[in-house]
C-alpha cells in the first residue's frame, strides 16, 4: 500500500467514530448500505453500543451484530449529542429528517409548538409514534421500489 493510501485509511478511521448508539426502535440492519434488498438476520435496540468497521454515505458497517457483514443508516444511530443542531444535510438527524418531512426546523417547530399550547398532547403522541414506529419491511420497501421503477428497478 501506498504512503497516500496509508494517509487516506487514517483519515477515514479518524473521521469515523468507533462505536455510535442505536436510538431507533425496530431499525432494520442491512446485507447492503442501501434501504431495500436483503436484510440481515440480526436485530438491534435502542441504547445498544455498535462498534463501526466503515462508513459509506449515511451507511456503516458494523463489527457486531453480524460479523462484519451488516450495515445500519445513520438515522438509527447516534454519535452527536443530542438536541444538537445540524446545519449539513448530509450529517441530519432522524429528528431532523422528521421536522423536515413535518415541513419544520428545530427552531420553528419550538416557535409553533409554543404558539400553540393546546396542541401539546398531540405533538407528544406524535413524538411517541415516531419515536418507537417500526421501519417498513424490506419485501415491502423492495415492490414499492419496485412498482415505482425506483433505485434502478425495472
């Protein structure tokens, strides 16, 4: 290998942390850095501590479960603290993902939120759903890609 090539791999492993936090119930772990095809026959829980072995895209492999053979996106995961603010779309947060699918920030959805306090018990069940909502099983997210010629699919 190479002297730039060694100065690379340093890199990379620098930039990635070596374990992360799983912070999504029921997220599914991956044969592939993508969200449909085959998925491994490992599970995960919040609060579990992964080891990381690479990271592709939003993707990383993991050491264990599945010996080195699985991958998780990073919206299951977490090695920010949190309630920190990502300015980077590329480095959002499954909360971030959810505000935004809300069509808000963190700062608007604190303005609507204290705007409308009658609406409490509601965003709180919101909240409560996403926070625990399963993923959508990978046959069904691989006919839906499919149907809709989605990823390359014919």
């Amino acid at each position: 290998m190479t002297t730039r090539g060694i100065a690379l791999l340093a890199v990379l492993a620098a930039a990635a942390p070596d374990t992360v936090t799983v912070k999504r119930e029921g997220a599914r772990v991956m044969k592939g850095p993508r969200f449909f095809g085959d998925a491994c026959r490992v599970e995960v829980r919040p609060g579990q501590q992964l080891r990381l072995v690479e990271r592709r895209g939003g993707w990383a492999r993991l050491a264990a479960p599945g010996d080195g053979k699985c991958w998780l996106h990073e919206s299951a995961w977490s090695d920010r603290t949190a309630g920190e603010l990502v300015g980077d779309p590329a480095a959002a947060s499954q909360r971030d993902i959810e505000l935004a699918g809300r069509g808000f920030s963190e700062a608007e959805e604190a303005s609507y939120r204290s705007r409308h306090p009658g609406l409490a018990r509601d965003f709180a069940i919101v909240d409560a759903y996403l926070a625990g909502a399963p993923e959508t099983p990978s046959p069904e997210l691989s006919a839906f890609c499919a149907e809709g010629a989605l990823g390359g699919a014919r």
